[in-house]
C-alpha cells in the first residue's frame, strides 16, 4: 500500500506516473516536524538494514553514513563523499526481527519527493537513529507491502516503466576522452575486428564538435559525417555522441541565436541570460525545465539523427559549472588585490579556497531562474531536475523524429522520473579495484529507484589502469547492460587491444555475447514488470540472516548468481551460497566445468581469465552457440541455443520464461516476445 503526504507547496517534478489521494494523518512510520523544512525520524533497531538511494558512495546496505541528494559534479568518488551526479531519494529500512530475518509488517520504503537539497541520515549521528531533513515544500510517499521485493516494485509502478534501449546497446562499446577524428574511430574499430573482438559502439567525446558547441561536427575532423556514421554502420558499428548540457555563447552559432531570440536560457536575477563557463567557456543553459525551452532543445538532437545517429549520453548536467562569470570577476579582483602581499597561512588558504570554489559554486545555483509554467523558480530549489529534464527532452523528441524505433540515451546526471526516459552512466570513476566493488554496490541501488540501464566506465575513467584491472571489471560488466570502456583524455590507453592477455580478452567479450539472450530477456522483463535485474542477495534469500550481510555478491536476473573479484592479485574469494548452487566455470564460452556446492561459506578459486557464476536450483538460462567471428548482436542467432541449468533430482523440467523480440521496434507484445520454454533435464548435458 502507498500513502502520500503532502507539505507546503511543492512543485509538480513528474517523478511519479500514478494518482494517489493525499492523506491528512500524521504521518505512521516517522516522526515529523516541520520547523526547518520537512525533518523526519524514526528509530532503528539494531539489525535493520536500509536499502536504496540509487547513485550514491559505500555500501548496498547504506546504515551508518549521511547522502546529500544534491546533484554534483565531483569526480572523486571516495567513501568520504556525501553527493554524487544524481539525486534518488528512495530507500527502504527492512525491520528484522529476533531470528535476524525479515519483519515484513514493519518494513517499509520511503520517497521523499523533493528536488532541493534532501539530506539522509542513516544512522551516522546515532546509530539507531534514520533523519531525513527535506524542504518545505515536498511530497512524502510511504510503502508497505510483502517485504523487500514487493515494496521496491510497488515503487516501481509507482514512478512508471523503466527505459527501454535497442538490443544493440546491450553489446560491448568502446569509448575514450581523445578519439580526434574518423581515422582514430576507424583504427578502433579495425583493432578490435582485427582480434576477433565483437564491437557494438564507439563514442564521440567533446572533440567531435566544432569548438564545444552542441549538434555541431567538426568539418576537418569528420569531413563527411553523415557518410562515416554509414561506413560505421556497414561493420555493424553505432557511433554515440556526447551531448553537453552548456551551449556555447557565440555570435551567429544557430542554437545561440534561436535560444536568446526566444527567451530559452535561464535567467539570472536581473533577467539577463545567466552566464556560467563549461568546455567552450561561456555559455547559458537551455531552460528544459520550461516545456517551450525544453521541446525546442530536444529537436535539435534531430540535427545529429538526420546524419544517421540512433545513441546519445547527455553530460555535465547537473549543471556543471566551472565558472560563472559573476563569481569569477570577483574571485579575480580579489586574487590581483593580494599580488605583492606576504601570504601567510591564513591569507595563502583563503586565496586557494576561492579559486577551488569558482566550480559548482552553491552560490551560482542560487543565482539564476527557470521558467516552469510562467512561474520564476529559483534553481537551487529544482536542482536536481536539470539532468532528467535534460534527458527528457531528447527523449521526447525521439518520439516525434523516431517514433517507431527504440534510440540509445543515458545521462550522467539524474532525479526519480528519468529512468522512463533513460539510463544513467556512473560518471568519472578511477582506475581503482574499490571501484568495481563500488559499481558492484551501485547497481542494485539504481534498480530500485528505476534505473536499470546502467554500467560504470570499465577500466576506469581517471588514472591509468591495468590489464588485470581491466579484465577483472569486465568479468563483473558482462552482466551490466551498460558494457562500456571508457577512459580520460591523459590516461594509458585501455583499449583490450592494448595488452597482451588478447585472448583472455576475447573470451570474456564473448561471453557476454554467449549470454546476451539471457541477459536481454531478463532486462526486459525486469523493465516491463517492474522488478529488479540486479539485486542484493538478501532480496531473494529474506529468511536467511546471513544474506544481508552479503556486500559483495548480486544475484542477476532469475536464474543466476555472480561474486566477481575485486581485489588485486587474488586468485579467487570467499562465496556464500544462501542455498545449494550450480557453480559454472567459463574459461571461455565453449570451454565449462561444472560442479554442485552445498548452501554455506566456500573458497573459490577464480583464475584471471575465469567467469564464475553460480546457477540457482531448478533454474535453467539460455545461452546462445556463436559463431567464430561474431561481430555484433545482430549476429547472434537466437536459434542457436542451448540451455545451462541446474535442476535436482526429483524433477525432471522446469519452466524458463524467454522473452525476445526484434530489438529495435517498440510494440512490445506479449503473445509474440514472451515464450514459455520447457526445459528437460536431458538437455543440459553439455554442462
Ligand atoms: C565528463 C564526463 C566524461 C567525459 C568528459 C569529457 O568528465 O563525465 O565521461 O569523457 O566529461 O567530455
């Protein structure tokens, strides 16, 4: 059951899909006051877990530590970090009880749905003690039902039906900060080729533009555009644009002009255009929170579709901003006023600190305005909008330019309500091995809250990796539909074409393709009924107290259980089965072993070049049979299966719900795409 409250005068964020009635009562979960905005608490017991809050640092259960939902662009992603790129204002206190396992009646989840600045604290002050402080102005949604899964999917339906991506955007991509031209474009795609390697996409970062300006391509870069994206195509391969959120101020530059002739940027306090820099210097933001501004913005990505791109990743929307350019005259004069002075300690740090604090200055969001509906709104009060709005205008003007095909879009920056429109990335991760478990972590969170097409820069965005780095986070990513390698402009090239292990390479890739009709039926299915594609084990296992503990390990769709490796010169992991398992060995898709574990604690050795996964009792998946020179998605055969399972003795079949369809069209028809397969136990003897 969902109950809303409501308090003050909130804006309508379009976060939710379903009409609730408001409640009057107090509130039953929480304890509320509302003399500094919404703040409301309640007790924790010793072994309750909180689930949720999607994109944010630490743990999967996030008990012990304060998240600020305020949308940031900050690169360093350390467990110290409170904020990062998105705002999901969901979580879930599962209660337990004595025995440790689940209390369904009094677990429940809570949606604070508030586009300010919402502060969660789980626990960090007082251990026993949940505080979330919002606004005054907010909605308040509280969510009680049969325990964990069934309250996330309450939430679910909720705020509507999680995007739908083409079939290719599930296959391997390559990116990087520093691909210049069609020459670097062509070498990527010729080198993997080159290896055997399958390839779905290669991305355009900001240099494809002509000095930084959006939906313009660089003529001496990519003289041809529209031919090159078709020469791409031929081999199977998409290329994906970056689209930035600033548009540059420039004289005679089309979506300059048409944004000032029609009042489509946001407003400072005098009126006047806000001037804020990012990659081009300066530039205005396209007011997407304002309908008119927002379809108007949206329409241009048609610019880059008419030149036949079908993929985008919207950046720097928070909004990021380096500079205004209010803040930066003065930051200047102040800095020029100390040039012959003796700096000591005090006067050196406060000069540091002024310059650091010219980019995503608080007082910058606090200066400029929205049109939302004929209303001024300021935009600290909305902040957390600007990336889903962002997103949503591309997405809405897909509907119009491609009404009958599905286009790849994801955002970095993100609020409740864009997961209908697309997916996220997790933004500018290191080359560090905490960071696969971070991404790890992150993915069940993003599920709850809608957000299912998802992955994290494999590899590492900043600093250099290393080959086993790489290797060890594409054997977790094989199972995110987001499979993308990418890397900053500076960094060692991580291309797999640039180590040795070439063929470990391979194997792992392929086996991603090998999985992929498992892995797309369950996304779709997850995304048209609401439920989780990534979830933590204690989700599946409630009853089972050591289950909540389990930080590492996530189950994947129906069937199956991964317990990646993360740590660097291990040779396998500690694995807990919450019952007993069919653990698969790939060391490459045809190459597999396959052995029975008992339910309990067990050390597994997970070779460099290894795939674990471990098969749920009575569970089966399908696995498709590629041939050697697999290139894409396109090119594999869904007749050409066979099944892995696990099924104990006193059953002879059991049932596997297969969905498919042509992955790019979007009538999504049950009678047609969903099969009811039967399985016999005979036909896993391969395993
Ligand atoms: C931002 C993005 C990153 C991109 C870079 C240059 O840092 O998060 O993915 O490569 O900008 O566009």
């Amino acid at each position: 059951m969902i109950q809303k409250y409501v308090y003050g005068h909130p804006i309508n964020t379009d976060a939710v899909v379903m009409e609730i009635p408001e409640r009057r009562e107090t509130l039953s979960v929480m304890e509320l006051t509302e003399s500094d905005g919404v703040r409301l608490c309640c007790r924790m017991e010793e072994n309750d877990v909180v689930y949720g809050l999607g994109e944010q640092v630490r743990g999967m259960n996030k008990r012990g530590f304060t998240y600020i939902s305020y949308a940031e662009d900050d690169s360093i992603h350390t467990e110290n970090r409170r904020s990062l790129y998105a705002a999901h204002n969901f979580l879930v206190l599962g209660r337990r009880n004595q025995e440790k396992s689940l209390n369904k009646d009094q677990s429940f989840g809570i949606f604070v749905d508030d586009p300010g600045r919402v502060v969660f604290d789980v626990g960090e002050t007082k251990y026993n003690q949940l505080v979330i402080q919002a606004g005054s102005d907010c909605v308040i949604y509280v969510i009680d039902g049969e325990g964990l899964k069934d309250i996330v999917k309450q939430f679910r339906k909720l705020i509507g039906q999680s995007y739908l991506p083409p079939k290719w955007a599930f296959g391997y991509q390559q990116s990087r900060w520093g691909y210049r031209n069609e020459d670097d474009v062509r070498e990527v795609v010729n080198r993997h080729h080159g290896q055997g390697v399958p390839l779905e996409a290669v991305y355009l970062d900001i240099d494809y533009m002509e000095d930084y300006k959006d939906f313009t391509v660089d003529k001496e870069k990519f003289p041809k555009f529209g031919a090159f994206t078709g020469e791409m195509k031929e081999r199977g391969v998409h290329l994906v644009p970056i689209i930035d959120a600033g548009v540059k101020i420039e004289k005679g530059y089309p979506i300059y002009e048409e944004g000032v002739q029609n009042d489509y940027f946001c407003k400072d306090e005098n009126g006047e255009n806000f001037v804020a820099a990012v990659w081009p210097g300066r530039v205005h933001f396209p007011d997407v929170l304002n309908q008119e501004a927002r379809d108007w913005f949206g329409g241009k990505y048609r610019i880059l579709m008419e030149q036949g791109i079908d993929g985008f990743w919207n950046d720097m929307n928070e909004p990021a901003i380096f500079y205004s350019e209010k803040n930066l005259k003065k930051v200047m004069d102040e800095v020029l006023s100390l040039k012959d002075e003796n700096l000591d300690i005090d006067s050196y740090f406060h000069m540091t600190g002024i310059v650091a604090g010219l980019s995503n200055n608080q007082e910058d969001y606090k200066s400029f305005y929205h049109n939302m509906n004929g209303k001024k709104q300021r935009h600290d009060k909305v902040h957390n909008l600007y990336g889903f709005n962002m997103t949503r205008a591309a997405a809405e003007a897909f509907e119009k330019i491609a009404p009958d095909k599905r286009t790849l879009l994801f955002s970095r920056s993100s609020y409740i309500g864009m997961h209908r429109y697309g997916g996220i990335w997790t933004g500018d991760n290191e080359s560090w091995w905490s960071h696969i478990l971070l991404s790890m972590q992150q993915m069940p969170s993003l599920n709850m809250c809608g957000i299912l097409y998802t992955g994290s820069d494999i590899g590492g965005f900043a600093n250099d990796t290393t080959e086993d780095l790489l290797m060890r986070w594409l054997e977790f990513a094989i199972f995110t539909p987001l499979m993308r390698n990418h890397s900053a402009m500076g960094t060692r090239e991580q291309e797999i074409y640039q180590f040795e292990r070439i063929e470990d390479f391979r194997n792992i890739i392929r086996i991603r393709y090998g999985l992929l009709p498992y892995i797309y039926s369950e996304y779709m299915k997850a995304a048209l009924t609401d439920e989780m594609y990534f979830r933590p084990v204690s989700f599946d296992y409630p009853e089972d107290a050591f289950a909540y503990q389990v930080e590492d390990q996530l189950m994947v769709g129906d069937s199956i259980m991964i317990a990646p490796v993360y740590v660097q010169n291990a040779k396998g992991r500690y694995v807990y089965l919450p019952e007993e398992m069919l653990m698969v060995r790939m060391h490459s898709l045809e190459d597999r072993t396959s052995k029975v574990l008992g339910k309990g604690h067990h050390y597994v050795e997970i070779g460099l070049n290894e795939l674990v996964i471990f098969v749920k009792k009575n569970h089966v998946l399908p696995l498709a049979v590629l041939d050697k020179d697999v290139k894409t998605t396109a090119d594999v055969a869904e007749t050409n299966m066979e099944w892995l399972g696990f099924i104990g003795e006193s059953v002879e079949s059991v049932e596997y719900v297969l969905y498919n369809d042509d992955g790019i069209s979007r009538d999504y028809v049950p009678e047609k795409d969903w099969k009811k397969m039967i399985v016999q136990k005979k036909e896993l003897e391969r395993v």
